[in-house]
C-alpha cells in the first residue's frame, strides 16, 4: 500500500513508500518530482482513488473507535448491573438467615 498525502490535512496511512503533493501540484514519490501535468490521466485517476481510499479507511479509523468504546461502555453497563444484582443477592440472603 502507498502512503498518500495529498491534502495537508490528509493523515497518512501504512505504506512502503511515500507519495505526497506540495502547493505546486508536484507529486513526490520517494523523494522524486513529478509534475501533476506530466501524470496521464490513469496515473491521475489512481492518485484520486488512493486520495479517497485514505479518507474512507480514516474514516472507518474513526467509527471503529466510536463502536468500540460504545460497546466497552455497553459492557461495563452490563458487568455492573450483574454486580448489583449479586450484591442484591446477597443481602437477601443474608437477612433470611437472621
């Protein structure tokens, strides 16, 4: 996988090699230029689908950790309320043996 930034805000995804776009539309890929209107259109196309692959997976990044820490609230919720009822339990129990 390439790691693509082309938007300053753009963060990075895992890569083995680095693509990045300074202000003069030069693409950089390991440190060599290539001018944005040296790049045939397919190269263009592939640029734009890695660009919008990279906001999809951060974004997917960003749901998982919205599902993630809503199921950890969901199962401390949970983890608690057997909690109480055992401690419930156990007042019960312990005034039917006065």
């Amino acid at each position: 996988m390439l790691l693509l930034l082309l938007a300053k805000d753009t963060p990075p995804v895992n890569s083995k090699k680095e693509i990045t776009m300074n202000d003069e539309n030069v693409l950089s890929i390991d440190g060599k230029g290539y001018a944005e209107a040296d790049l045939n259109n397919q190269q263009k196309y592939l640029i734009a689908q890695l660009k919008d692959l990279s906001v999809k997976a951060n974004q997917l990044r960003a749901d998982l950790d919205q599902v993630q820490r809503a199921a950890d609230s969901f199962q401390k919720e949970l983890l608690e309320s057997f909690k109480k009822t055992a401690e419930e339990s156990t007042e019960e129990e312990t005034k039917e043996a006065s």
